[in-house]
C-alpha cells in the first residue's frame, strides 16, 4: 500500500481527533449532567454554626441512615484557658437534638465543628479496598458501591476522620454520598438544605462561578489533617486549632 | 533428528496452561460486570445507581415555585437565606403532590428553640433567649411571624 505525502497530512489529524474520543470515553447517562464538569467539596464555616443538629436530622432523613450511627454529625469543643491544645469534645447522639447548656460564667471557649466525610482527592479508604467497591468518581465524590462491598471493613479503618460504619442491616460499608443523588439533579446536598444559618454550602471547585473561589480567596481556610495529605475537600473557614 | 524428539509431554502441558488461560479468560468474561473499569477500578453503573436514589428533600426552588407569598414575607426579614425545609422538614412528596399530601402544622414553642435558644456556645451575634423567662411558655408565634420574625421591621403580629 501506497501513502502520499497529502494523505499522511490528512490521516494524522483524523486519527488524532479519533483517539480524543477514544480517551474521552462514552459519555454519561443523565444528558444534563456530565461528570467531567463538576468537581465537588463543601464549606463549613465554624463562626456560623449553632449547634442546632438539623443537619444531621436532615441526612438521616434524606439517607435511611440507622439509629446510632452518622454520615454527619456535630461535635462541641471546649478549650479552656488552662489546657488549650486538649480541648473537651461532645457530641451527644451526633448533635441530632442539640447539646446541654453551658454552665454559666464558664472559662475557655466553646465552638461546634461539624464533621463528615471529606471527599478526600487522595482518599485512604478507597486505596485500601480489596474488591474496588469503594471510589472517587470522575467528579470528585468518594462513593460505595453496596452490591461490590464484602463488608471487610479495612475503608472503616483506614479513614482518618472516622467517617464511614458498617451498616448494621446491609453488613456493608456505608458512609457520605454528599447526597450524590440530589446535587446531580441539581440539588444542594440535604444538610446544606436544612442549614438554618448557610453554615454548610455545597462547592463546586471546577465551576469558575461558583463563590466558594472568592470565599477561598478571602478566607483563612483550614482542612482536617493536613498533614496526612488525603487531599480533603471539606473546608472550614474560621477553624480553630485544638480541632484534631 | 527433530530437535521436538521426546519433547511431546511439554507441548502436552502448554496445551493444558493455554486451555486453563481461556477457561480464565470466558469465566472472567461472564463474573466481571459489564462496566467495571469504565472510569477505573470500579464497577461504572453504580454512580448511576447511586445517582437514582430517591429525593426527600424537594428543595428550595421547588417551594418558590408556589409559595410566591411566604417568599415575599420573608425576603426582607431575618429569615430571609432559612431555607423552607430547614424549619418544615423533608417535603417532596408533598412538592411532588401538593394537594394529597399537605405538611403538618410546626408547633414554634418546641421549632424555635432548636435554634434561638440561648447557650454560651453559640456565635455570640446569633440572636438567642433564655426561652421560659422570654415567653413563659407561650408559642413564639403568638408574637412573632415566624417568616419575618423581627420586631422592628414590622414582621410582628
């Protein structure tokens, strides 16, 4: 077979374009969302947050999450003057119902630092799954697949934030989904919805018009553990640093 | 001499590996699901399936979408950025089917302390009371419109 000059010059860019849309793979289900355009995280800012649990009602509402165990929850820190870097933490029934009163003309500093799954980039719990039941997805959301999962529980103990438990009915590893559900139909997730004080805003990192780019800009923002390098996408702004 | 002279129980045996390799690779074919490793090492379709759970909380769009007079209550009141849902709970069944499936009735005296009760915890800028010396018991809303809760901005009853 014979190949002139002109038609290597017209082949080369054709198979280029080609294998483009070979690495670009098929696209997704749902026309009006595309994985590839989103890359999710959420902002907690500690300075707005009272304590009242409606995000944790609110998840165990939207998810079926069981008794006793939390995909969010919230916890109260009380540095005192005397120790500040061992502070006291509650968080009675995940702050579902709120938390006792603070007894009057107490010393030291209280706070509430709501807790959930990180979504971290580099996340531990997905490295260490045996069976691949455990994933970031293409837009940034560390997610489970129930029908994969053995319930090993080697993810529960891998995260650093203690943020996933065994289901105690499905017997397999259950944890934050950041309401996948809801922000792919366009939704905020359910703790952000129920938030009275917009203590909680669902981020968008790879949508240049989402505020939380302004917000990161002008804001002392903290993560959780940074020095393990999960790559985590919950910010916190306003963070103090007794919180572990 | 044929230099495959007494080497026929070797060829016998790469004969069993290759069957052995395609058993593997038809078994394999038929146990991996369809979609695993479509994006990774993971089975695809379950984003798909997570992504069908269903709603609970129908969102704030879809109140506005008939509630036009609480909104205009509320947008110049403190509650203004409160959220529907925050206070009334989960309600897309009834946004889904407004007219057989209607909210219950918020009973304030129990609603509002979840948030305004006072507690030295709290951001000290959030308005807080000490509920029974406040109210002696009375519902909030006996005073105050829970939309626009404000006693100076006219939002009181």
């Amino acid at each position: 077979m014979n190949i002139s000059r002109r038609q290597i010059l017209i082949l080369l860019p054709a198979a280029a374009v080609a294998w483009k849309s070979v690495l670009a793979g098929t696209p997704e289900a749902s026309p009006n969302y595309r994985m590839s355009e989103h890359w999710w995280g959420l902002l907690i800012d500690i300075s707005k947050c009272i304590g009242c649990g409606n995000c944790v009602r609110a998840c165990q509402t939207e998810n079926d999450v069981p008794d006793g165990h939390f995909r969010t929850w919230v916890e109260r820190y009380h540095v005192s003057d005397e120790n500040m870097t061992e502070p006291q933490v509650i968080s009675p029934d995940g702050g579902r119902e709120g938390f006792p009163p603070v007894a009057a003309g107490d010393e030291g500093k209280y706070f509430f630092v709501p807790k959930m799954c990180n979504h971290c980039a580099d996340s531990p719990c997905t490295q260490v799954c045996p069976v691949g039941a455990t994933f970031i997805s293409p837009d940034g959301v560390v997610l489970v697949d129930q029908k994969y999962c053995l319930g090993c529980a080697y993810c529960v103990q891998a995260c650093p934030y203690g943020c996933r438990y065994i289901h105690p009915q499905k017997e397999v590893a259950d944890k934050c989904t950041l309401c996948y559900h809801r922000i792919t139909r366009g939704l905020t997730t359910a703790c952000c919805e129920a938030c009275p004080t917009g203590a909680r805003q669902l981020a968008d990192l790879k949508n240049p018009k989402d505020p939380i780019h302004e917000f990161l800009r002008t804001h002392a923002v903290q993560v959780l553990k940074p020095q393990m390098a999960t790559g985590a996408k919950v910010f916190y702004n306003d963070l103090d640093g007794s919180v572990r | 001499m044929s230099i495959f002279k007494d080497a026929g129980h070797l060829f016998r045996f790469a004969g069993l590996f290759v069957l052995a390799f395609v058993v593997f690779l038809v078994v394999r074919h038929f146990v991996v699901p369809k979609s695993f490793g479509e994006y990774g090492h993971y089975r695809g379709s379950a984003i798909g399936e997570i992504a069908a759970l269903p709603v609970r909380f129908a969102g704030h769009p879809a109140c506005e979408s008939c509630h036009t007079d609480v909104l205009d209550t509320k947008k110049n009141g403190k509650h203004a950025q409160v959220n529907c849902e925050a206070c009334h709970g989960a309600l897309a069944k009834h946004a889904d089917d407004p007219t057989s499936v209607t909210p219950p009735k918020l009973d304030t005296a129990g609603l509002c302390v979840r948030c305004h009760a006072a507690s030295g915890a709290k951001p000290k800028a959030f308005p807080q009371v000490a509920a029974q010396e406040h109210s002696q018991g009375l519902a909030c809303e006996t005073c105050h419109q829970p939309h626009n809760p404000g006693m100076e901005a006219g939002g009181a009853k």
